[in-house]
C-alpha cells in the first residue's frame, strides 16, 4: 500500500505488530515476502496485505519461441 509510509509519518495509523503476533489467523510466513514489506515502516507493520495485483505480464521471447510460440498468447486459453 503506497499509503502505509505516509499514514505512518502522520502517526494516523498504529502498528499491528502486537495484534499480528496474537493472531492465529495472520502469520506473515504465509505471504510473500515482498508483498508483506510494502506494509512495514521502520521495522514495524501497519498493515496486512489482502491483495496482489499484477498490471503487467513479462515474458522471455526465448523461451516463449521455444513453446512454439511466435507471440505472446491473447488470451488465458492460448
């Protein structure tokens, strides 16, 4: 969340290191790593991820040309 340092600087959210620790619902092992430090400031956590989003598709021509591709697929069925 692009918001989390800001909010955090402006003290208008709390960290949830204790409420996370506490939980046997949250364990933040169970995401991926990079996903669950968007969400900490100065080694604390302000928030739990919910969602990823991915808006663009990389892709190696190498390997796509080795599938028998000669572009990428258009469409989830190929």
């Amino acid at each position: 969340n692009t918001w989390i340092p800001e909010m955090a600087a402006l003290r208008a959210i709390v960290p949830l290191d204790r409420f996370i620790a506490g939980s046997h619902i949250v364990t933040p092992a169970d995401y991926f790593p990079g996903i669950w430090k968007s969400n900490v400031v100065a080694g604390k956590d302000y928030g739990v991820p919910w969602y990823v989003d991915t808006r663009l598709i990389f892709y190696r021509k190498d390997i796509l040309a080795a599938a028998g591709f000669d572009h990428p697929p258009t469409s989830w069925s190929g």
